[in-house]
C-alpha cells in the first residue's frame, strides 16, 4: 500500500462528491440493536455521517439500509435479499451513484467530520482513492473516497464476499489523521458495547 499521506494534507478536492452509507448490517455484536439508530453526541451514529458527509460537500448522500424518518435529501435503498453484507450493499449503492467520486462509509462512525472527507477526497486526486488509516496504520475499509467508476468495475468483478479484498487490490493511498488534544479519533466506529461505551465517553450524559 502507498505510504500515507500525512495529517492535515491540502490539495484540490476531485471532483464532483457523493456519499454511499453501509447501513443495513443486523448489529449482532451489539445484540441486534438498531446500530445506525443509536444515540452518540446528541445525533443517531447515521444521522453524524449524514452530517459530515453534507459538510464535506456531498451533491448525492445514499444510504443502504432501512428507510428512516427525518434525513430529507437522503436517498434510500436496499440490497437483495436485505443483510447480503457490505459488497452487494456497495453494489446497490453503486447502481444510484451519479458523482465521479464516491465516499464508502460505515454507518457508525460518530466522529467522523466534514473536513476528515475533505483530506481524503483532497489525498485521493490523481489515484483511485484514498483510505482513512487508524493510530495502528490499519486501513478502515470503511472510510474512504473512491473514483466511481473504478469502484464499479471492481465490484462487478469480484466473486469473494470482503471489502478488503474488494478495495485492497486498488491499492488506494493511506491517509493518517491524528487527532487534536483531547479529541476523539474519526476512525472510531461503534461495533461493540465496548466500542458504544467509549464514544459516550467522549460525550458524557449521552444514552
């Protein structure tokens, strides 16, 4: 993998943005809970995304999964059958996207913001994408700004059933974020009540 482009990098965002929100998953690590649905920082994990996303200056903001009240401009699908996994869900989402560059995000990402999509889409120019790497160097599949149609020629070709192995092989550039004093990581996702408990940390009194 390339080597990572370093915190705070500047250039000029490519293009024409939207946004594609893995959001169908069933939530059993968390005991089925409605994952997208759950509370972090006075906005639902789906609802922060949404947000950074339209920050980031998203024109297309599609979410694979259940249909929810109040997101006006959000464009609703599902994949078949419903809970297929990420790859026939990235598909989906790929056959209603419109801009040249596509996010790939997780549905539960809480601190994840406008400017972090900005450094990736920004790191992403002249390549096929960029990846949003933890304090580990660990690619998040799941955080990242794509060429769109390098995504759909990848997804129609691929027979296996991971995003890591879908998106690996386009060898995008790895874009290291280190967060501010006291600031929570944009990599932190919520897949466990482990994982729940600590982004409420950073948001004391949030249920």
């Amino acid at each position: 993998m390339p080597r990572a482009a370093e915190a705070g990098h500047e250039g000029t965002h490519p293009g024409p943005f939207g946004i594609i929100i893995l959001a169908g998953g069933r939530g059993s690590r968390l005991g089925g809970r409605d994952k997208p649905g759950l509370m972090v920082g006075g906005s639902t994990l789906l609802g922060s995304v949404v947000a950074a996303g339209t920050a980031a200056g998203a024109g297309q903001v599609i979410v694979v999964g259940p249909e929810r009240p109040g997101m006006g401009g959000v464009t609703f699908v599902s994949e078949q059958p419903p809970g297929a996994g990420p790859v026939p869900a990235l598909r989906r989402g790929l056959a209603e996207a419109s801009p040249a560059w596509m996010a790939v995000l997780a549905a539960d990402l809480p601190f994840l913001r406008g400017a972090h999509l900005g450094a990736l889409r920004a790191a992403a120019e002249g390549r096929r994408g960029a990846i949003l790497v933890d304090d580990a160097g660990q690619p998040q599949w799941l955080a990242g700004v794509w060429r769109t149609e390098t995504l759909r020629n990848a997804a129609a070709a691929y027979e296996g059933t991971s995003m890591r192995g879908l998106l690996g092989p386009l060898r995008p550039v790895p874009v290291s974020l280190t967060p501010a004093s006291g600031e929570p990581p944009a990599w932190l996702d919520c897949d466990t009540p482990e994982d729940l408990d600590r982004a409420r940390g950073w948001n004391p009194g949030n249920g």
